[in-house]
C-alpha cells in the first residue's frame, strides 16, 4: 500500500507539472492574447506616453503613407506579411524593422518615420510569424523568426537591388531577434544591427517574468515548459539565446536600454554588450522604462542612432556630409 502510494504520489505530481508547463506554453508560447500584459507595471513609465513603441502622430503619418504590403513564404511553409516603404532617396539604402512580443510591424511607425524621412531609408516591417497578418500559431521569441529574418534580408535584395544596404534594427523581442539573425550568415549587404532593449535569452527572460507574475522559482516550471515548446514548436528556451548568437556576430551593434526597465531588466544589456566581441556601442536612457527609450529621449536617441549609422553605413550619394554628432551618452 505504501508503495502505491507513493507511485500515485509521483503521478500526481507529473500530471500536475505536465498541466502547468502545458498552461505556461499555451500563455507564452501559443498565439492566444496576451492578457497578462495589460495594465503590467513593469511596461509602464510616468516618463512616457501612453503610445509606448510610436505615438499617436507617428501612426498617423504612416496611415498616409504610400505603403505596400509586401509577403513570403517561410522554411517551412508559413505566409509571412510585412509593411513596405520605399523612399526616394538615391541611397536606396534599407532597415529592417523588428518589433515586439504580441506587436506588429507597423507599430515601428515611429522608427519607420525617423529612417524614412530624416535619413531616406526604404523602410521594411514585418509581421513576425504568430503576429499581425504573419501566418502561424507559434511565437517564436526571436529564434523561429532569426530563419524569417534572413529571408527578408534576401527578399530586400532581390526587390530593391544588390546594390542596397541594410541595417537591422529591433525592439524588445525584435532586439533579441537581430541579435540572433546576426549569427546566421548573411550577405554582405547587411551592414549594422540596432538592439533595443533585448533580453540575453529566452530562458533568462521567462524565468525572469514567472518570477515577477507568479512567484513561483524556475525549477520545475521552466525545464518543463521548455521541453514542451521543443516538442510543439521545435525549440528550446536553452537555445533561444541572443547571447551565445552573439559570439557569431560578424557586424557592428548598438545596443540600447532604458535605465528604469522592470520588464527586460537594464543588467541584461551589459551583459549583451560584454559578449558582443565587434565593434560596439551602448546607449542608456535614464528614465525610460521597457521600449520607452525613443518616446522618452527621441532627440538623444536619434542622435547616437545618426551617428552610429554615419560611421558603419555612410551614405555614398554625400548627401549625410557633416551630420556626424558627438553625443556624451553613448560609450
């Protein structure tokens, strides 16, 4: 009798592990809505505005736009859409937009906006698989969509020409997704990466956040739901990680970060930046919170932004002469 109830004991237990990381999958991982991301703290800042990527005017001139939507097929058979800008600009150079966890393209309209009218970048935004208009109802956290993003590279080549330059640049997840395409080879078009409040790995992230919304510790509920995610969506959260990518980073990175972030914690960035082994530069705003680093210091933001960009993809048409800026924050 002991014996079968210890043997009940421990089934019991499993099924109840297997329950929580099947909930916890379902709530991350799944494409469901994200409900416990309304009205989270640690995503709002008194420094901000309400709009915490773009703000209202910014959405509203891209609304005016003359925007294409543009699609491909993924690796493995997903119809991913995006959002497609072109510009006048002789440069023809291009950036590649990554926006958030439960985000869309076109929610980078004030970045959009920054590149298109003040430096004439063409301008893409995709909507990541499980996002948006992005077939798939699996969230990739970065490491499904690193593959996706290389497509897109490939995809800006073949529509604007060989001749173009490209500059990835992502916030929050999307910060973590540049960060592991940039160690996928890609062509040599790709010329810089921009990394806006990116977490080093999903693991980190996820026990960070169960900690935080639940207070539960991550062991057993993270090696479980990982294991989970890998049998359902093919990876792990181990190996989800911008982190190790890095080491196979053959570009130049800005990273940036809001000094006041509760949501991917501020420490994550220094240790991005450490094991980014190229050249690097690294940007703290003080008081922005979690993707608020450009609505709270836009004018900062820009600046480093410019000058980061002069240095590392100079425009060879001449028309950026004498925009370099010297700017204290950045180091």
């Amino acid at each position: 009798m002991i014996w079968y109830g210890l043997a009940a004991l421990i089934i019991a237990i499993a099924l109840l592990l297997w329950a929580g990381g099947l909930y916890f999958f379902k709530t991350a991982i799944r494409r469901t809505p994200k409900t416990f991301m309304v009205d989270n703290p640690n995503l709002k800042t008194e420094e901000a505005d309400d709009e915490l990527i773009s703000s209202a005017a910014d959405l509203q001139w891209l609304g005016v736009q003359d925007c294409k939507n543009v699609t491909i097929q993924s690796h493995d058979g997903l119809k991913l859409s995006g959002t497609w800008l072109a510009s006048s600009h002789k440069s023809a150079r291009t950036v590649i937009l990554a926006h958030g966890y439960s985000g869309k393209g076109r929610e980078m309209a004030g970045f959009a906006r920054f590149y298109a009218e003040t430096l004439g970048y063409h301008v893409l935004m995709p909507d990541d698989r499980g996002h948006g208009q992005s077939e798939g109802e699996i969230i990739g956290f970065g490491w499904l969509d690193r593959k996706d993003y290389v497509q897109w590279v490939n995809w800006v080549l073949e529509y604007v020409g060989q001749n173009t330059e490209i500059v990835l640049h992502g916030i929050s997840m999307g910060g973590a997704t540049v960060l592991m395409t940039g160690g996928e080879e890609l062509p040599a078009q790709v010329r810089a990466i921009v990394s806006d409040c990116a977490y080093t790995s999903v693991e980190e992230e996820l026990t960070f956040q169960l900690k935080q919304l639940y207070k539960l510790p991550a062991f057993p509920f993270i090696p479980v739901t990982s294991w989970i995610t890998k049998w359902k969506a093919g990876y792990s959260f181990k190996e989800a990680s911008a982190l190790k990518q890095l080491a196979r980073v053959k570009l130049p990175v800005l990273f940036i970060h809001g000094e006041a972030d509760t949501f991917v914690p501020t420490e994550m960035v220094y240790r991005l930046y450490e094991a980014c082994t190229m050249e690097k530069e690294l940007l703290i705003i003080p008081g922005a919170g979690h993707g608020t680093a450009f609505q709270v210091d836009r004018k900062g933001y820009e600046a480093v932004l410019k000058a980061f960009l002069q240095k590392h993809v100079p425009d060879l048409s001449g028309s950026d002469e004498g925009y370099r800026v010297q700017v204290s924050s950045s180091i």
